[in-house]
C-alpha cells in the first residue's frame, strides 16, 4: 500500500498534465518560448513532454515496470522545476503550461514546492515506501510550500473582507489615504510596483493612461516600494497621477503582496472585490471587466466572469463539481490523449486573429492586394501608446501584446516569422472588443506606424512587446481607443492602423473561414 499509493497518484497526474497538453499543443508552443527556451524546440518538446508524461504513467501503473516510471518522472520534475528555477531567478514569471489550459497562471516558488512533492511520490516509489515517515515529512513540507503562499494571500486578500487603513506620502508631495482613494465613489485599483522591475516599467504607460482617460470611472494608484527619490523619478518620467511612496513596504505587506506587479481591486466600501492580480495581462484584464461592469455594488463582485487571476470564493458545489469534472478528465483521459494525438486540438481556434467559428483554417498564408495574412506569433499594437525615443524623436518606443494567430502586413510571412525574443508587429482585431471605437484623429498630430515594425519580447513580461514605430508627422490617423473622445488623440502618441486596410483583413480573413469582427466607428 506504501507504493501502491504514491503510484497511482503520480500516475493521475501525469495523465490530466499530459492529456491537457495534447489538447491545447499551441499554447505549450508558446509555453516553451515564454520559459526562455530556443523557439526550434518548441514544436518537439509541445509532443515530446506529454507523450513522456504518459509512457511514465503507464509504466508506473505496472509493478514490474513502476521504478522505470518513477526514474522518468524524477527526470522531467527535476527538468521543469530547473527551468522555473532559472526563469525565477532572471525574476521572470511566464506560465509554464504544466496543466496545458487547465493552468494559466504564472509559474512561482509554489510551482517548486508542487514539483517536489511529485517528485518525492516518485522516489518513494523507487524507495519502496522506506523511510515512509521521512517521506511523508518531506511531501507535507513540499504541499505546504506549494498550498500554503496561495491560500495565505488569499486569506489577506479573501473577496468581501474589510481593508485596512494607511497613509502614504505621494509623489506629488501630498499625503494619501485610502480614505482619499475610496471616497471618490469609484472603484479603486491599487497596482503595487517597484522602481527596477521590469515588468512594472513596460505598463507604466498604461497606467498613466488609464488614470487621464479612465479616471471618471475607476480610482487607480500606483503603490511604489522603493526609495523614494526613483519612485518620484517614475512618476514624472510617465506622467503618473497618484503614486504613493512606501519604501518599508508596509502596505506591501498588508495585502500579501510579493511579487510585482501586482494589482488588488478595492470597492468604495473598502472591501476587496477580487482577489489580487498578478502581472500586465491579468491586471490590464482586471481594469477591462472593472470598467466594463461599472461600479460595482457595495460588498459584491463585479457580475462579469472572473478573468484568470481572479479567483471566487469555491462554494462546496463548486467543489464536487470540479472534482467529478477532474475524475471525469481521469477516467477519459487515454481516450482524448489518442483523439487529441492523432487530430490536433481545436481549442481556441474561434478565437485567432478576431474570427470566430470552428471552421477557421490554421496555418494557411495568404497574399491580399500586396499584403500577407500569415498565422504566427507577432507583436499587436492596436491601441499602443508610445513614447518618443530620446535620441531620436522620429522613433517611437511603443508597449504592445504578443499574440498568437493570423495577422497581416506587407511583410511576408517567412520575413515576419519569429526568432527567439524578436517578432514582427502587424494589424488584427485580436484584442478588440465592443467597447473599442475607430476614430480619426487630425492631420496635425503625430501618430506611430508599427506595421512591420522590428519588435523584442519583453523579458519580465512575455506577454508583453517592446516595438521601435516610425513617427508619422503629417497625414490623420486612424486609431482604435480614446472611446471617440478626441482629446485623447494628443494624450499620446498613438499607434495608428495604417495599410493594408480594414477590407483587406476581413477578405483576407475570410478566404480562410474567419470572421473579423471590428469596432464601431466614431461618429465626426
């Protein structure tokens, strides 16, 4: 029994991470790059890992075979956890794909501790069950650090609890309580950063964008930890509204905040409303559903679903759903690993480039009117507020997405395909949404062309693209936000749509069986 339990275990596991894989084999492509990886092994190790994951679990559920499968477990725990290791360590947090779409989260030091207890599963295994009690220590110690961070922070950020008072000296000399913040009426997010953090640098812009165009409807704030001379050097450099100053961290630490950035969304009864979100793209969600909602009710969640990172209280029906929902995944698991093996998965397929529908065909290139519609990773800067460069004013510095999914420019696909940290940006409905707008800006202000503009992964953030665009002085330009308020077109310089045209996409679009699906458009 001392064996046959950690057998069976490592098995299940082995087999949910592997089927899931299977089943989303694109997004382990992008999990593969954004772990640091050389972008060639991506397409091998998307196969390779859970076709090992599943000749483990079988070998482990057969004694004579078990320490084979225990022996290449051991090898692919230990080769993930030194890859989340290093890419920590580099103070990077990408989500490792280690449960395909089952786990989107950013990998941490409890993605550590969660490998270790499998791994000591595994050598117990090998071990025979002796010395049981030193294994069970060591597998107690390990779930404790991989349950215990997360629960402790949701614990001090739990939804409905009450926060606790401070006050901060802000950049503007002022001092700031969370008194000032709530009662202004409005939702109020607090985005914890620090002054050398370089995914908190690469949404600066954001932040400072959010706070001039969104401020009727949402209270944001900037906490920084750090000296408080680079915080005011921040806070000038982008712009920033309210940045409050807490070099002790004490706030920080308040809201279980440890990594950055981080954002906690705060009702105007001072009642935490979500739990915290963590990194750019779950806190430019966070902002998105906040203001998509409105004010939410005193006490109660926003009604739109969580977005990822934001977690609901599990009720206990929730709870015997998921759990008949993973014995399900057991159960049928070697089934969809053959289908998903052998077809491919279909997941998210609606979704790539603004299409919608499931008979979207990937992979294809297609030349529309000298442009090329092409299905690969590439930077998207709809939307993109830039910033000149400081040696060049024709140059701009614009913070943009990495996606993946058809896109189009005037550069052909082999130009445009990716290599390591560098990628091409070019023109997709990808990110737009109901509550995007198409309004022309005049020809007098400066606008950035980032079609085909050369393009770097940010590495604290990669999900994030750092884009040199052309400035272009003279001519209108078209853009999609500002919510047809044009006083936002000199609230930056804003990466315009430039040609190929919007009928381009959506032919181009539609030759393969998609769909794009654009915005309104402002009414002059």
């Amino acid at each position: 029994m001392a064996v046959l339990v950690p057998r069976v275990l490592l098995a299940v596991v082995f087999v949910i991470s592997a089927t899931a894989k299977l089943r989303d084999r694109a997004g382990g492509r992008r999990a593969v790059i954004d772990l640091g990886l050389p972008a060639r092994w991506a397409g091998p190790l998307a196969v390779m890992v859970p076709v090992a994951e599943l000749v483990s679990a079988g070998a482990l559920l057969y004694p004579s075979s078990a320490p084979a499968g225990a022996v290449l477990a051991v090898v692919l725990l230990s080769s993930f956890t030194a890859v989340v290791v290093w890419n920590l360590m580099e103070g990077r947090r990408p989500s490792c794909h280690c449960f395909g779409g089952l786990s989107e989260g950013a990998v941490g030091w409890p993605s550590v501790a969660r490998n270790a207890l499998f791994a000591t599963l595994a050598v117990s295994v090998l071990a025979g069950g002796q010395p049981i009690w030193l294994l069970v220590a060591v597998a107690v110690a390990s779930a404790a650090g991989w349950l215990g961070p997360p629960a402790w922070r949701r614990w001090l950020e739990r939804v409905g609890t009450s926060v606790d008072g401070f006050a901060l000296p802000g950049a503007d000399g002022a001092v700031w309580t969370l008194d000032d913040l709530v009662g202004r009426g409005r939702p109020v997010v607090l985005v914890f950063s620090t002054p050398h953090c370089g995914g908190c640098e690469t949404m600066m812009p954001d932040v400072a964008r959010w706070q001039q165009t969104e401020d009727a409807r949402l209270t944001m704030a900037v906490v920084s930890g750090g000296p408080a001379a680079a915080s005011v050097a921040k806070a000038e450099q982008y712009g920033l509204r309210r940045l409050l100053v807490d070099e002790q961290q004490t706030v920080f630490r308040s809201f279980g905040v440890t990594v950055t950035p981080t954002a906690v969304l705060v009702n105007p009864d001072r009642t935490v409303a979500a739990a915290p979100a963590l990194g750019a793209g779950e806190i430019e969600r966070l902002v998105e559903e906040t203001l998509a909602a409105g004010t939410p009710a005193v006490g109660t969640l926003a009604p739109n679903p969580p977005a990822s990172g934001i977690r609901e209280p599990v009720t206990r029906r929730a709870a015997v759903q998921r759990f008949a929902t993973g014995m399900g995944i057991v159960v049928l698991a070697p089934v969809l690993g053959t289908i998903a093996a052998a077809c491919g998965s279909t997941v998210g397929a609606g979704g790539t480039g603004g299409a919608t529908g499931t008979s979207l065909k990937r992979g294809r290139q297609l030349k529309v009117k000298g442009a090329w519609l092409c299905d690969q990773r590439y930077a998207l800067c709809t939307s993109a507020a830039c910033k000149p460069t400081p040696t060049n004013p024709s140059v701009s510095i614009c913070h943009c997405f990495v996606q993946d999914g058809y896109s189009m420019a005037y550069g052909s696909c082999e130009a445009r395909k990716p290599s390591g940290n560098r990628l091409s940006s070019s023109f997709s409905t990808q990110k737009l949404t109901s509550k995007s707008a198409i309004m022309t800006c005049p020809a007098s202000v400066p606008w950035a062309n980032c079609l085909d503009a050369p393009c770097e992964v940010d590495p604290k953030d990669p999900t994030r693209a750092i884009c040199q665009c052309p400035v272009v002085e003279t001519g209108p330009s078209v853009i999609f936000g500002g919510d047809c308020d044009t006083a936002a077109c000199t609230s930056a310089i804003w990466s315009g749509a430039a040609p190929p045209g919007l009928a381009q996409f959506g032919q181009a679009l539609q030759e393969v069986g998609g769909t794009a699906h654009f915005p309104r458009v402002c009414k002059s």
